[in-house]
C-alpha cells in the first residue's frame, strides 16, 4: 500500500511536470488551445497529488474550479480572440537565453537546497485534508484571512465591473 | 480574544462601503465630494489611532494579528498617506470619465490591506493582506481605461505582481513545509532552538529567499524593479503617489517584520545579500533617473532608488536602522505627496507630464513652485529639511555597523555617490521649474482651497520633520522597541 502510494506519486509527478512543460515548450504545435489542454491535464495532476496527501477537498477544488471553471474561461478568450499572430511569432533569442539562463538559476539552487537537506528533515507539518476538518480551521485558526479574502473579491468583483463595462457612465 | 483591536481597520471597511452605497443615490455631480467626506473619515480614524496606545495583550485571533507599537506608528502612517491620496483624488477627478467613487472606495480599501498588512504576524495574514493590497492596486492602475498608456501599465503590474504573488506563496509553502507553523512567533522560536536545525534547514532557507521575492517586489528593489517606471507613468497620479508611498511601505513593514520578527537569526546570516541589493537598487535607480524628460517616470526612478537607501537600514539590522527606516519613509510619505500633489494640479489643463512643461511654474503659482522645489530638494536629502534627516540617520546607523563589517563603508560610499548623482536630476526640475524659458501657458493656476490645504500639510510635514526632527525620532524608536 504505501509501495502503491509512492508509485503513484512519482507518475503524478513526472507527468505534472512533463504536462506544465508543454504548456509553456510545445515542440509540436504552437496553438494556445493546446497549450490549454496541456493546462488541464497538469491540474488533474495536481488533484492527485492532493488526494495522495488526503486533502480530498483541495483535490474536488482543483478539479471543479481550476480545470473546469477556469479553463472553460480561457479556452473561450483564446477563441474569442484571434491568436493566429501569436503561432507565428517567433521567440527572440535574447529573452530565450535570459528565461533559461533565471529558470536555470532558480533550479540550480533549488535543487541544491533540495539535496542539502535529509529526507523528513524538519517538523512535518500537522495537514488534515477532510472538507469538515478544513471548514472548521477556516472558522477558527483563519478566521481572520477568510475574512479579509471576502473584502479581496468584493474588490476583484468591483474592478472587474469597472474595467469591463461598455459605456463609461 | 478582543475583536475591538480591530477597530481601525472595521470602520475602514465600513467607510469604504459606505463610499460605495453612497454612489447610488448620490447625484452625478455631487459624487466629486464624496472624496471630502472619505479623507473626514479617515481623519477620523486618524485620530482615534492616535489616542489608542498598546494593549495590554496586543494578540488576537490566535496571534495572528499584532497591535504593537510598530503597527500604530504604520496604521497613522497609512492613514495619513489614505488622507492626502483621497484629497489629490479629488482634484483628479475630472480627469476619471466615470467610477470616482469607486476610484474613492478602492483607495479605502488598498489602505484598510495596508493596515493589516501593519498588524501581520502570521504568513497566511501577511499573504492575504498584500493581496488585497496588490489587487486593489491592479484596477487602480488601469483605473484611466480610456488612456492605452494607464492599461498598459495596469497589465504590466498585474502580470509582474502576479508573477512575484506566485514566487512569494511558493515560499511560505516551504516555510511552513519546514518549520510547521505560519505564526511568526512559533518560527522565531523553532528558530532559536538548536535540536530543531531549522537554521541550517536549505529548504527553508529557500522559502524565505522566494518570499523575499514577493516583497522586494512591492518596494520595488533591484532586481524586482523593472516595472516601477512604466506603471508610476502610465497609472492615474493618485495612484502613482499611493503606489509609492503606501505600497512601498506596506512591504517595508512586513519586511522588517518578517526579518526580524521571525527569522532573526536568518537576517543575521543574510546581512551581505541586503549589502548587495541595496547598492544595486541605489545604483539603478539613481543613475536611470538621470536621463529622465518625464516627471512621473523620473519619481518612478527615484522611488526606486530610495527602496534603495530604506533598505541600507534594514541590512545594519539594528535598532538604531530600523528606527531610521521609520523616520525616513514618514519623511519621503509628505515629500512624494508634496511633488505629486503639483504634478496633479499643474499638469491639469495639459495632459502633458514633461519636466519642460513645469516651466514658469513660479510665475503661475508661487506656492506650488515653492512646493515642488521644497519636494526635490528634501527628496535630494539637502538639509534642513525630512529628506536629510533620514538619509543622514541610514547612514549613521550603517557606519556604526560598518565598524564589524566593513562592506557596510562599502555601501555608505555607494549612498553618498548616489545622493550626488540624484542631485543632478532634482535640481533639474528646481532649473525646469524657475529658469525654463516661457511658460507655454501663462494663466495662473487655480487652487481650491483644499487642494492649498494638501500643499500646505505636505509642506508643513516637510519642514516640520527636518527642522525638529525629535518628536519623530522619539515616536520610531518607540515603535522599534516593540521588536525587543
């Protein structure tokens, strides 16, 4: 069983990684829609490293509002806008060579902190994953930031309206 | 647990939605003066903050919040930034075709995120409050929608801001990772046991360097400062100024806060990174500014390279730095102010935001030349006025540190480098404003006498500081203390 679970969470992993590459580094097509379903595929890998970890409501959430919801929206403003100029346009080498060269630098010191540090090194962190466990942390321990974030989408919402409206009066 | 601590931040939120409501039933051209009623309320608020002093126990909800004197002096500092922010609005509003007092509203609402920020002593706060902060300012940014160049600033800073929010949650990921706690207090602890090796933890370690990301993108700090210039020039000027003053210190407290609050043994460490970023960010900032033409984007520059100078305090790591951040970003708050307040009021019936288009400035209006000129001059660090008080209390503190390290001499040199490097260009707005040829518009400008009682306050706050530089002094080493 726990030969199971570690199976899975390196085929979740890997293909986590290898979906997130191709959002951004398609050698085979260059269509946003693509890239897109790429997008997908990388959150339902996500969910299942939630749901290996216990936390099934993260691992719904992820699936319900990322790759379902937020997607459904993208995919529609890819469609609704005309992106043939974006396959064609060509990656310049300078911003190419300055993406690689910080990319490889977060990963150079990631990976060696990584390997600098023992496995179960440091206080494992007390996660309970269950929807009613979470609820009742959202309601105590962080009450105050859940509370905060209603007033963020009240502004979200408020600017969205504003930015979006047809007429400006 | 007492709610009533949060009373500051509650009445904000309420007067917020009550600028919005009042929108609905307020005809059109009435709306302009909500903006007086909100800075009433905030100047309310103001004064409430000033007669509550430290609680007995200052925690609440689980020691996530803090009430010390470290967050007092940053909720008055943000109240009066909200005041004068809401006073300049108005006088900008003529120039938002529709939304102002949402235009109003938002700003309480970007201050009420400051003033949590203030009180953060939790990571998820700490997260959740720069959020609000953040996105409040991504539709205050592109709040101009008819102007392409305040859209694409609002785009810029939200794919930017979006970015460093991402590196900065990837962080307290691995800080909780490792250490198993967001409250400050419970890191700082572990910190300071040996048997828990959280010291020497790299992942940690890793967590706060991505953290830091996200927060020296707020104050713009090399090398997270590239979209400081685009979006002060393109964001409405109220913005820019809230930008600058409000953000810049909401990062700066939690910056303190997080070095040396929660991890002090890590700051300790990092002293040499510090050095490192704050002579880049002087540098850069002090010598992009010089080739400048426009007034917003050269205080873009200019902003960044007093993150610069803030930050000098912070690497000396020392009560006495710390308290010279204070005095010296409660210096810069009127300075800036004063410099936009003009910009905002001159540039009216021009629309143009040239340094040539200030010409003649003393002929138009004698106070707002003096006003602007007092702003250069104080941002310059020229004595008597806040400017100078600041700088010389940053770099007082960084020499006697610099007897320990001596990179610290190092840096004070690249400070004094700077400040001769950034008089050239704020004396080139003093030379634009009195000896830059004829004004291509003669007429006076018209001051209503709120928009002469901002001036006035920025300039009263301006000498004030310089010339007795005390009381202040006083009030951020108290509030320093509160980190003992």
């Amino acid at each position: 069983m726990e030969n199971a679970q570690a199976y899975l969470f390196y085929v979740f992993a890997a293909l986590a990684v290898i979906c997130a590459i191709m959002v951004v580094a398609n050698p085979f097509s260059r269509s946003p829609v693509t890239s897109a379903m790429f997008l997908v595929l990388t959150m339902g890998c996500l969910a299942g490293l939630f749901t290996l970890l216990h936390a099934f409501f993260l691992a719904a959430v992820q699936i319900l509002v990322y790759a379902g919801a937020v997607m459904v929206l993208f995919l529609f403003v890819i469609m609704l806008l005309d992106l043939k100029e974006e396959q064609r346009r060509q990656v310049k080498s300078l911003s190419l060579v300055a993406g690689l060269v910080s990319v490889g630098a977060i990963l150079a010191i990631f990976v060696r902190s990584l390997i600098a540090t023992k496995p179960g090194e440091g206080a494992l962190a007390n996660v309970e994953g269950s929807t009613s466990k979470l609820g009742k942390l959202l309601f105590t321990q962080y009450l105050l930031p859940f509370e905060i974030v209603s007033v963020l989408l009240l502004v979200a919402m408020v600017g969205v309206v504003l930015l979006s409206k047809k007429d400006l009066k | 647990m007492n709610v009533l601590i949060l009373k500051h931040e509650i009445t904000l939120l309420l007067l917020a939605l009550g600028v919005m409501l009042a929108d609905l039933w307020l005809p059109p051209e009435r709306k302009r003066g909500l903006g007086y009623l909100a800075s009433a309320g905030v100047g309310a608020i103001l004064i409430c903050s000033l007669l509550t002093s430290v609680p007995e126990s200052p925690f609440a909800f689980r020691q996530m919040y803090v009430l010390d004197g470290m967050a007092l002096f940053f909720k008055r500092f943000f109240l009066v930034a909200t005041i004068l922010v809401l006073l300049m609005a108005v006088e900008f509003s003529d120039r938002i075709q529709a939304g102002i007092s949402e235009y109003y509203s938002l700003i309480l609402f970007a201050s009420a995120g400051m003033m949590f920020a203030a009180s953060a002593n939790d990571f998820a706060l700490l997260f959740v409050a720069l959020e609000l902060i953040t996105v409040t300012f991504y539709v205050l940014v592109s709040f101009q929608r008819g102007r392409a160049t305040s859209l694409e600033a609002g785009v810029k800073y939200l794919i930017i801001g979006a970015l460093s929010s991402a590196f900065m949650v990837f962080g307290i990921a691995f800080i909780f990772g490792t250490s198993g706690s967001f409250n400050f207090g419970d890191i700082a602890a572990k910190l300071a046991s040996p048997e828990a090796g959280l010291v020497n933890n790299k992942l940690f370690l890793f967590g706060l360097l991505f953290l830091l990301v996200g927060l020296g993108f707020k104050i713009a700090a090399v090398p997270f400062q590239i979209w400081a210039p685009d979006v002060y020039q393109g964001a409405p000027t109220p913005t820019t100024a809230f930008l600058a003053v409000g953000s810049k210190a909401a990062g700066m407290v939690l910056l303190m806060r997080v070095l040396f609050v929660a991890v002090p043994e890590v700051t300790a460490q990092w002293w040499k990174l510090l050095v490192v970023i704050s002579a880049l960010t002087i540098l850069y900032g002090n010598l992009c500014a010089l080739p400048q033409t426009n007034i917003k984007r050269l205080l873009g520059y200019s902003s960044i390279s007093h993150a610069g100078y803030l930050l000098l305090g912070i690497a000396a790591a020392t009560t006495a730095g710390q308290s010279a951040v204070l005095y010296y970003l409660s210096g810069y708050l009127f300075t800036v102010l004063a410099a936009f307040v003009v910009i905002v009021l001159v540039l009216r019936d021009t629309g143009a935001e040239e340094i040539s288009s200030l010409a003649g400035l003393h002929q138009r209006s004698p106070l707002l030349a003096a006003a602007m000129t007092i702003s250069m001059v104080s941002l310059a660090g020229i004595p008597p006025l806040a400017g100078f008080f600041g700088k010389l209390l940053l770099i007082k503190s960084a020499l006697v540190v610099g007897a320990e390290h001596q990179s610290f001499y190092w840096l004070v040199g690249i400070a004094v480098v700077g400040v001769v490097i950034s008089l050239a260009y704020y004396l080139g707005v003093v030379r634009a404003i009195y000896w830059g040829g004829e004004a291509a518009e003669k007429s006076a400008v018209t001051l209503s006498l709120p928009a002469t009682l901002t001036v006035a306050a920025c300039l009263v706050g301006i000498l004030f500081i310089g010339i007795y530089p005390n009381p202040l002094m006083k009030a951020a080493e108290a509030a320093v203390l509160s980190f003992k």
